[in-house]
C-alpha cells in the first residue's frame, strides 16, 4: 500500500499522535475519534473525511483540502487551518478555540453550536457559513441565520439576510 494513498482507510479511533501525513491523500477515510493531535496533515487531501470527535489539538492543516469534511465535535484547540478548505464541511460542535483559520475558506460549513472563541478569522471566507449558537471572539453567541467576513474589513461581521426573509418584507 502506498503510504501517501490512504483513501478510504479504517483508523477510527487510532492514535496517530504527531503522525507526518503531509500531502498523504485521506479522501473518504474513516478517522472518527483518532488522536491527531500534533500531527502534520498540511496539504493533506481530506475530502469527505470522517473526523468526527477526532482530537486534532495543535495539528498543522495549513493548505489542507476537507471539503465536505465531517468534523462534528472535533477538537482543533490551537490546530493550524490557515489557507485550508472546508467548503461544505461539517463542524457541529467542533472545538476551535484558538485555531488559526486565517485565508480559510468556509463556506456553506456548518459550524453550529462550535466554539470559535479566539480563533482568527481574518480574510476567511464565510458566505452561506451557518453560525446559529457558536462562539466567536469574546463571548459572542446566537447570530443566528448566516454572516459574511469581508476582505476589505477584516473584523466586520455582517449578518446576510436570507432570500425569504427578504421577499416577506
């Protein structure tokens, strides 16, 4: 087996503690519960990865590809995410605390209930992102439908209104 293909793989639950998967293709693999903690997974390909409630506390995921990714109740305490894309991807829950999310592109991901307290968003891309009951920055809960983070100004949250709730008006 090609250590740098391991597409569809069954790690569930395997400990893969400071592990050096740079650029290793996960598409479609089952990580559910794994410790990834300190593991290396930049450029990694982890699209439709399941990594539910996998500890990835500290990981390097810089430039990495989760699309579509499920990483409900993941642990990303102070994980690297930058330039990363999790379009789509699944983060009910998940535990970003301090994650640096710079260039990130999130859009449409569920985020829902996650806790994004002193994580950095700059220039990440949120559009359609939904953030109903997550934490952001200071304490900041229930923004409810979605927001946006524009480039031009950084630290702007903006609140998108939604098609429907328009067309009531």
């Amino acid at each position: 087996m090609d250590p740098s293909n391991l597409s569809s793989v069954d790690l569930r639950f395997k400990d893969l503690c400071n592990a050096n998967l740079q650029g290793t293709n996960l598409r479609d693999a089952n990580l559910q519960g794994a410790n990834l903690q300190g593991a290396n997974l930049w450029g990694a390909d982890l699209r439709d990865t399941n990594l539910q409630d996998a500890d990835l506390r500290g990981a390097d995921l810089e430039d990495a590809n989760m699309q579509g990714a499920n990483l409900q109740g993941a642990n990303l305490q102070v994980a690297n995410v930058q330039g990363a894309n999790l379009w789509g991807a699944d983060l009910q829950g998940a535990y970003l605390w301090g994650a640096d999310l710079r260039d990130t592109n999130l859009q449409d991901a569920d985020l829902r209930g996650a806790d994004l307290g002193e994580a950095d968003l700059r220039r990440a891309t949120l559009c359609g992102a939904a953030f109903d009951g997550a934490r952001i920055g200071n304490g900041l809960t229930g923004l409810g439908e979605h927001i946006w983070l524009l480039t031009a100004a950084e630290e702007a949250l903006i609140k998108c209104k939604r098609a429907a709730s328009i067309s009531k008006e």
